[in-house]
C-alpha cells in the first residue's frame, strides 16, 4: 500500500480546492501546479483503493492472523536492492 499522501488536516484542504482554486494555484505557481494537483489526486486514489482492498482480505482471514505489510517500491526492474527493501520492511514489521 502507498503511504497516506497528506494528514487529516491537508486532505480536507486538498479535498476543497475546486476549479477557482485551481486556478489561483496556477496563477501563482505557475502551469506545473495542474501536474501537481493530478497526481497528488492520484496518489489518494490509489491509497483509498489500496486500503479498501487491504479491508476485504483483512476480512477474510482468520482472526488472530498476523498480517505484515511490505512497501511499495517504485523501481523498474527488480534486483538485489529491491530485495534488501523488502527484507529490511519485513524484519521491522517482525519486531
């Protein structure tokens, strides 16, 4: 799952930016704030999604069921560092 992009108090700033707001971020930051608010919409997407489905099969298992988490990892090809991340997130969540 992604991390939570914003805290509770940014997502409901984000969450109220409309077509007017988005226009002043613009007007001061310039066009790149389009690109900005995109994907950070994405981002929460993604995570909502992620934590709904990690809802469903938390579900779905026993109760008592250890769960660990691994993280995203945003690389394009697999290889020894990538396994190092995963083990060193899994040895944290075994602690």
């Amino acid at each position: 799952m992604l991390p939570e992009p914003f805290s509770r108090g940014e997502e409901a700033i984000f969450e109220r930016i409309d077509d007017a707001g988005r226009a002043t971020l613009v007007a001061g930051a310039g066009k790149g704030a389009t690109t900005v608010l995109e994907a950070a919409r994405l981002a929460v997407t993604l995570r909502r999604t992620g934590a709904e489905h990690l809802a469903r099969l938390r579900d779905g298992l026993p109760a008592g069921l250890p769960v660990l988490y691994v993280p995203e990892l945003f690389a394009r090809s697999g290889g020894r560092r990538s396994v190092e991340l995963v083990a060193e997130a899994l040895g944290e969540e075994l602690l």
